[in-house]
C-alpha cells in the first residue's frame, strides 16, 4: 500500500480498521519516533494536519526492481 510523507514528519497511510477504510496519520519525531496522530475518514479531513499539495508518495525502489526483474524474465 502507499504511504505518504509530508512536511513536518506527517506520514500518511491508507488502512481497513473494523472493515472499514480509514487514513492512519502518524508524525515522526526527530528522535526517529513514529507517534500516532489520527484516523480520518475522508482525504478532506487530512487538511487540519498537513497541506494535501505537500504530500510526496514513498516509493520502495527495492520492491519495483524485483517486481521488474520478474515481469522481464516472464517475457
């Protein structure tokens, strides 16, 4: 699933809580601490805690080259 990280140590990530979908917000400390802020239902509500316009997706390099590695060897 992606995760999103913005100003401030925001991490954003997209989650099932009692079957149903919700945004997990967390902050992380300087320290390297992840603490919890938040679920919110709706991207809208994201607002209160971070400007949707600086979110950046986190994208785990490592998992797109294995997952090329296999489609080019399927070819």
């Amino acid at each position: 699933m992606p995760v999103w990280e913005g100003p401030g140590g925001y991490e954003i990530e997209p989650i099932k809580l009692n079957g149903r979908s919700r945004l997990r917000i967390s902050r992380r400390a300087p320290t390297g601490v992840l603490f919890f802020v938040a679920y919110v239902a709706e991207v809208d509500e994201l607002r209160r805690f971070v400007d949707l316009a600086d979110l950046v997706e986190v994208v785990d390099i490592r998992a797109r080259r294995r997952s090329c590695k296999r489609s080019t060897a399927q070819r």
